[in-house]
C-alpha cells in the first residue's frame, strides 16, 4: 500500500494538473497509518492478556550453614550444603539424603508417579538407577509427609529437572499451521493483484492507441491492485485473535501463543492426562464393604446398586449393630493425615460419640475441617470427619506405640488404649498391672485377612470359613474392577502390663487372631462436566487417548465412567502374535506402556486406528512416542502434561497443554496454553473457540474478496469498451479502506454456528482459501454485486436520457473535464458540465450498488452452514457496522465538498432500488447453498461452492 501511495505521489509530481492523484497518495498513506494503529492497540491488548498470567511466585529453602539453619534463596545453593525439606516444602535442588523420618515425597513433576514415595537414606545397590534408589530427592519433588536431611549433589541446570529443562527449552518453535496458511493466502492475493494489474494496464495503452499513459497508470494498474488486497484483514486477523484469547481467557484457557488458536481449533487428537485433568484430583472415598454388604459413601448411587446402602439413611440401631464406628475410630486414630484448624462454618453432620450414643444434631453449627497430608489418609479422614468428630475421637485415643507404613509391610498398625485408661496409666504402670489396649490396623485387604480369625458382622465376631472368604474376595474384586483403591481395616482388642515395652520385631504385639471390620473404595473420582467434554469431543468427530501411569484396570475404571468405553469387550496387544487384537470390533483399545516400544509400524497404524484408546502404566517417554506416531498418521495432536518429563512431549505436540494448579515451570514453559483449571472440559472449550476462529476468518476473506469483480467491472469497461468511469479512484479506495473494514471487523464478534461441534475436524490438507471460496466470491458474489453495479450504472444514464449502447467507446472524448458537447440519439445535446455531471451521477449509483449490496451480503457470511434465520442476527457489531455503512455512503453521495473528492453526485432514486433487488438475490443463492451443505453435502454442484 505504501508502494501504491508513493507512485501517486510521483504520477502527481510528473502531472502536477490532476490533484487526485495527490488525493489518492494522501488518502492511502492516512488508511495505512489508521489500520496500523488500530493493529498495534490490538495486538497490545492480546499481550496484555499473555502477560496478566506470565507471574511466579518466588522460593525459598532452609540449610544448615555455620551450624545454623538459614532461609536461602534456591540460587544460592551449592554443593555440599545440607537442606532441610519438611512437610510442604519443595525440594530445592538434587539431594542425597542423609538422614529422614517417615520421609515421602510427591515426585510427579519428575518421574510422574502420581502417589507419593517414600524416601529413605539407605545405600542402593550399584545397579540400580538413580530414579529407583529412593535416596535421592529430585530438585522440584514435594514433600507431603515427614521431614530429610541431604547434601546437595547438584544445582540448576545440572539437576535432573534443569537438565529436561535445557534439552526442551532449547528446541527450536515450529512455525504453527496459523502462520503458513497466512502467508500463502498473502502470496496469492499478491501474484494474482501484480499479474492482473499487468495485464488489465497492458491492454488498456494498446486499446488507447498508448496514449494518456498517467491515467491509465492510475486506474488500470494502482487501483487494480487495491482492489485486489483486502486491506482491512491485518486488523481483522488481530482483532479476532484478541477477541478468541478474551474468550478462551474466560474458560480458563490462557493462550502463551495467539497464533495457535487455529491449531486448538484443527486438533483431530486429545492425548489427555488422567490425574486432575478428567478426574478431580482429590482422593474421595466411593464405597464401604462392611457387614458383608456394600455400602455407599458417594452423595449419588452412580455405580452398582444391588446391595448397598446409603450410610446417611441408617438408623440409630443400626449404628449399634454394626461394626461401622469401629471402622471410623480406626480411620481417625490409625492416620497421619493432620487437621490444620477450622475455617468455614458448615452444618454439622450426624455423630456417634465415644459412647455409642447417636446423635442427630443437623442445626447446630460446625466446623469444616482442613486437612493435609498422603491423599489416601486425607481421604479417609474427611469422609469420617463427616460422620463423626474426628478430633474428639483422636482425644479419646492415646497412641502408645506405631508401626508406620511401607511398601513391605502394606499396613499402618497402632496400638492405643482410651481417656479413662491414660489417666491411670501411670499408676498403673507403678503397680504393674494390666491394663486394655486397642489395636488399629489398616493397609491391604490381602495382607491384613491372611492374620484376621474372624470377620465382623453385625457387631459379632464371625468366623472366616471358605464363604466368608469368598465374599471377601468378591468385594476386593468389585472394587478393584472399578479402579478403586482398596483399603482394609482390622482391629483387635488384648490386654498387657501397662509396662510392657513393644518393638517391631517382639512378640508383644499380636500378629494375629485380628477381628477384620471392613475396607474401603478410594478413588479419584471424574470432574463432574468430563462426561459431558467427552461427548462433545465425539460428536465433532476427536479421538480422545488416556495417558496415564495408572494400574490398567483403574485408567479402563475411570475411561468407562466418563463414556470412553461403553462395552466390556476389551481390545489389547498380543505379545505372543505380535498383533493387536481387536474384540467385536470396537473402536477402542487398552494397551499398556512397556508394550508400546515392541510395536512394529503395522502395529501402530492397527493400533492409532482406534478413536479412543487407554494408555496405561505409561511414562513420560512413552507419551512423546505416542504424540510422534500420532503425527507420522497425519493427526493435529493436543497434549496435556504437568512434569518436567512431559516437556519434550509438549514440546513436539501441534499443541502443548500445562495445568496451571498442578504443572511445573518447565512444563509452562513448553506448553503452547495453560489449563487454569486443570480441566478437560477447557481444552474442549477451547478447541471449539479455535474451530470458531477459522470459521471467522473464512467468512472474512469470503465478504472481504468479494468486492474485487466489482471494483475492476468499471475499470475494465472504460479499458476494452470506452465507457465513462463507472468508479473514481477514491471510490475504489473509500470501498477497501473505509466502507468494508467495519462489516469485516464486526465478523470477528460472531459467536459459533450451532453445529459447530458437531462437525468432523478439518483435514490436515485443508487451507485457509479454498477453491470452493474462490469460486463462491469470485465466480458468484462478485458477480452478483457487479451486474447490480453495472445495472445501477446504466440506470442512472438511461435516466437522463442515454441509452446504454450510446456509451461505447466514448470516454475518450465525453464525460470529462473539457469534453465536447455530446448528442444523443434522441438529438439531446449536453454540455459538459451535465455530461461531468451525470457521469457523476453513474459513479454514484456504482459506488452505492457495492456498499448496500456488500450491507445485503454481510448478513449472509455470518453462517457457513446454518440459515440465518435459524442462526439469527444478534451480533450488535454487525448491526451498527451495516448502519455506519449506509449513513457513510450517504455522506459520499449528498455532502458537498465530499462529492467533489468522491466524483460523485446524488444518482436517480431508482438506482438506490438496485441493490436491494440485488441483496434478495444474494439471500436467496446462499439460503439454498447452505441447505445442500447441510442436506447434500456429497453433491457436486453443492461442492463447488461450499467452504
């Protein structure tokens, strides 16, 4: 634009006699300042929108220097110090430990293991690895439980963390799909304006003998090229990307890269972490097996009904009778799991105190309980704290000795004697007596039966004779299949001398004859909208894969319940055939992660066929290998991920997602958007404002291009037929740079066609122009504005007299300044003021026949497929768009001083009625298009103009 500018101001300067060319350079150079700061404000506020989130909080650690511990900046650290890691603290850097007590870190950021370990300072053997050794803390792990002491080995980008960090961050961005189809569309709208430019000016001095080369230069070359450039799309593009991030900002979905909207729009393939993304990330209790029934603890009976109970609906007697409080008592006192303090005031739930006295005290105030701790424990103790007062039952408990849990043993044991018993205790001790102890034990349901003699039920000791054992192995089975975790709970009351000294390896404790009271459901459950996302991403046609580390009866869990496995019929990978095995034909599969390396090419293509697919027990590695298998088929992959080995995967997805609660730095860092709330849903969300955003843009560059034909029908008439001028040069750019930018914009406001998430994703070959939208805005709108600019423009000269094939060849010598009297077949001469006139009058009913006609076609790009009268007309933009429209050409046609600039003069009022017969025409053409698009979209006529 800036080059057509400084060739008017040269044209102007060699033919200093016609100011319009000056006119034209001026009026180009000020629409080109105005589109450029309208785009720079834009574009500032989508940074603004980038940098509201780009915030990190600082850290800090605690070491041991000088023999005093020290609050330190992690920068600070070298080699060699001693850090202190406590409960809900982060590991500052990679360490040794030297020292622990109940040490368990959360290391998902590292090795994506979801559940927390436990650490230990013992030396590991040579062979095995570092991220098995259990002694080393990983810089970036988080310390749930317990308190370590460790050297530091390493720092920075010398840490395991720093060094995925490097490798990821170092990798080069990818040009994203956005970005390309731009810079085609822009190369070929420029080939097409040069080389139609050249031609159409060619043919022009050849026709005029090469005579009046300076207004030929003007109209057939400059003008031709403004009227191929949709000057307004920079500012549309910037403005629709800024309106999307608002949205999308709005769902929780922060975009790092605006140019990556289309790619979430294009996604065809979710790979989708299942921790916190479609689950909650809250450990909840689902279920209680006790009583030899199921019994649900979850607000809805969503799952099995046959023989459960929910637990809020038993009576006081059954309270009584059932071993239910023991359960409880156990849960509360045999946990680790602490009770900060109370903040928010609640109804109070039902409650059984110490006694065995029910009581129902629904209107009394209470308060809820915050607590921390391993997820399973916080789990258990919130469900109790519901029933009862946990901390009452803890007071009334004294814990005299522990054996902690570990991944040996499989069980947390505790043995506690009550209030009235601790207040002799030491008396008792003096005199050595015995004296009741209580022992609480909870951990696998498999480890503590093989030591329990009897089970409880009904508050009496059974027996487990083969049929016990049998329900038992039922229930266990049960909640296993539904991907719980499974919790048993025993319990066995003795009695000692109070001065008996127990130890871990003594015989003080009895290891056996235990009364097993129960177990418990413990799972993660699904957020409640993953259902409702998961249907979505069906309906519009997105594979959707489960990624996860999880046991594969779990994830297969959690897939069923949220509608990614409807059947019981499973598809898994043969290791002996080396062939994936595909059961009555269902379209998805369960596979796990160490089978994936062993998989041939064939294989993965049998395999990546499935639209839905649960990959289990798989590591960071594993779901890079899938997203690149993925992308070999030709799918626009999205990806979630939250650890710092996930990095690389977000690196090499088309589209990198991070949680924003739960990911790591570096994982942000990688990651094309965040996930404010660590919800699948948003991705769904998002994907739809991405489908919506190229929807927009096509149906900006469908009403934008659309006014080329238009433009160039006048220039092309006066070139090849030597009729008057049916546009003046500021017509042309008053069309481009003022009258067409509002509409285009206000395309940017349009919301969603209500089936835009019931359509497939866009093929991976698909772009941005299509020949079905050239040949929709070429070979049809255009035409249809054009005939109604040319019918206008003959209009207004029948009008005054002269008929159309008077015209031919006139130009040259009439309807200009110092023409010569024209006579027309009727012996009507005309002077040359009235022949300046009404060719003034002509441009006019030109000028006005594109701008209605373009207000008429605007309501037609609103919807690609839907009828508007089904879509409806309710964006406010478009509306005072189409006013600023008409109340502008208004001020073209009727304001003095104006209509000089313009060229133009008031036409006939028929000629106002063309466009509007026009416009009828064009609703009429596109309502039947788009009722073969949504009834024949196969047809090829329907084809040919669909886009």
């Amino acid at each position: 634009m800036f080059g057509a500018a400084a060739l008017c101001f040269v044209t102007y300067i060699y033919d200093p006699s016609d100011p319009v060319n000056l006119y034209v350079g001026i009026f180009i150079v000020g629409i080109v300042f105005l589109m450029c700061v309208v785009s720079f404000f834009e574009e500032k506020k989508g940074v603004e929108v980038v940098r509201a989130f780009q915030t990190l909080m600082p850290t800090s650690c605690q070491v041991m220097r000088d023999g005093k511990e020290q609050v330190l900046n992690p920068e600070h650290l070298v080699v060699g110090d001693i850090v202190i890691v406590r409960s809900g603290c982060k590991v500052p850097a990679d360490i040794r430990i030297i020292a622990c007590t109940d040490f368990y870190l959360e290391t998902s950021s590292i090795t994506g293991e979801a559940e927390p370990l436990e650490f230990n300072s013992k030396t590991a053997d040579a062979q095995t690895t570092i991220f098995e050794s259990y002694n080393i803390a990983f810089n970036g792990s988080f310390c749930v439980d317990g308190e370590g002491y460790g050297i530091v080995i390493r720092t920075g980008e010398r840490t395991v963390i720093g060094q995925i960090a490097s490798l990821t961050l170092g990798q080069k961005d990818k040009k994203c799909k956005f970005e390309t189809e731009i810079e085609r569309f822009v190369q070929f709208i420029t080939i097409m304006a040069i080389s139609m430019a050249t031609v159409i000016f060619t043919i022009g001095i050849i026709v005029n003998g090469g005579k009046d080369v300076i207004r030929l230069f003007v109209t057939g070359f400059l003008m031709v090229i403004i009227a191929n450039v949709p000057q307004g799309l920079p500012t549309t593009v910037t403005t629709e990307l800024t309106i999307i991030a608002r949205r999308m900002a709005k769902k929780n979905v922060f975009l790092k890269k605006l140019e990556k909207i289309d790619s979430v729009g294009a996604t065809t393939l979710i790979a989708s972490d299942k921790t916190g993304t479609l689950t909650k990330n809250c450990m909840t209790v689902t279920d209680l097996w006790y009583n030899n029934s199921y019994n649900s603890a979850r607000p809805e009976n969503t799952g099995r009904t046959t023989r459960k109970r929910n637990m809020s609906a038993l009576s006081t007697m059954e309270w009584y009778q059932t071993p239910l409080l023991d359960i409880l008592n156990v849960i509360c006192v045999c946990n680790k799991a602490r009770i900060e303090n109370n903040l928010t005031t609640k109804t109070r739930p039902p409650r059984i105190d110490s006694e065995l006295n029910f009581n129902a005290y629904y209107d009394k105030p209470a308060k809820e309980l915050v607590i921390s701790g391993n997820p399973s424990e916080v789990a258990l103790l919130r469900y109790a704290s519901g029933m009862i007062d946990a901390t009452e039952v803890r007071n009334h408990f004294h814990v005299v000795f522990e054996i902690p849990f570990n991944s040996v043993r499989k069980y947390h044991l505790m043995l506690v004697i009550t209030e009235s018993t601790w207040q002799d205790f030491e008396q008792k001790k003096r005199e050595n007596e015995e004296v009741e102890y209580t022992l609480m034990i909870k951990g696998a349901p498999e480890v503590l039966i093989k030591n329990c003699s009897t089970l409880n039920i009904e508050g009496t000791p059974v027996k487990l004779y083969s049929r016990r054992m049998e329900d038992f192995n039922d229930a266990y089975e049960t909640f296993g299949d539904e991907g719980c975790r499974v919790i048993g709970f025993a319990c066995k009351k003795f009695r000692a001398l109070a001065t008996t000294v127990f130890t871990v390896k003594s015989e003080t404790i009895p290891m056996d004859q235990w009364d097993f009271l129960g177990m418990s459901a413990i799972m993660d459950p699904p957020r409640d909208d993953t259902q409702r996302a998961i249907q979505a991403c069906k309906n519009a046609g997105i594979k959707v894969y489960m990624v996860t580390g999880d046991h594969k009866s779990t994830a297969t869990a959690i897939a069923r319940q949220i509608g990614m496995i409807e059947t019981e019929e499973v598809t898994t990978f043969d290791n002996h055939q080396q062939t994936i095995r595909r059961t009555q034909n269902q379209d998805w599969a369960v596979i796990t992660g160490p089978e994936l390396p062993g998989l041939n090419s064939k294989q993965w293509d049998a395999l990546l066929e499935h639209r839905y697919i649960v990959f289990a027990r798989t590591t960071p590695e594993h779901k890079l290998m899938i997203v690149t298998e993925a992308q070999k088929r030709g799918e626009c992959v999205t990806v979630t991920g939250d650890g710092v080995n996930d990095a690389p995967a977000l690196k090499k997805a088309d589209v990198g997602v991070a949680m924003g609660l739960a990911g790591s730095d570096v994982a942000k860092q990688a990651a094309d958007i965040i996930l404010l709330d660590d919800n699948f849903s948003s991705i769904v969300a998002g994907i739809e404002e991405g489908r919506l955003l190229f929807d927009n843009l096509r149906k900006t560059i469908a009403y934008t291009m659309t006014h080329m034909w238009p433009e160039l029908v006048p220039v092309m008439l006066n070139f090849f037929l030597g009729f008057p001028l049916g546009l003046t040069p500021v017509q042309i750019l008053s069309i481009d740079l003022i009258t067409d930018i509002p509409p285009a914009v206000s395309l940017a406001y349009e919301g969603p066609e209500a089936d835009i998430m019931l359509q497939p994703p866009r093929k991976q070959t698909t772009h941005l122009v299509t020949k079905g939208l050239l040949t929709y805005t070429y070979l049809f709108m255009s035409m249809f504005i054009s005939i109604g600019g040319v019918i206008g423009y003959l209009l207004s000269y029948y009008l005054n007299g002269i008929n159309p094939w008077e015209l031919a060849f006139t130009a040259a010598s009439y309807f200009k300044v110092e023409a010569s009297n024209f006579t027309t077949n009727s012996g009507i001469i005309l002077s040359e003021h009235e022949q300046i006139h009404m060719a003034a009058q002509a441009a006019a009913a030109f000028h006005i026949a594109i701008v209605v006609g373009q207000a008429w076609h605007l309501w037609m790009c609103l919807t690609r497929r839907v009828s508007i009268f089904t879509h409806g007309m309710a964006n406010i933009v478009a509306i005072l768009a189409v006013i600023i429209d008409l109340l502008l050409i208004c001020l073209f046609t009727f304001t003095p001083g104006v209509q000089y600039i313009f060229g133009s003069a008031p036409p006939p009022w028929q000629c106002w009625l063309v466009p509007v017969g026009v416009g009828i025409m064009i609703w009429i053409f596109n309502e039947c298009r788009k009722y073969g698009i949504r009834n024949f979209p196969k047809n090829a006529l329907v084809r040919l103009v669909k886009w």
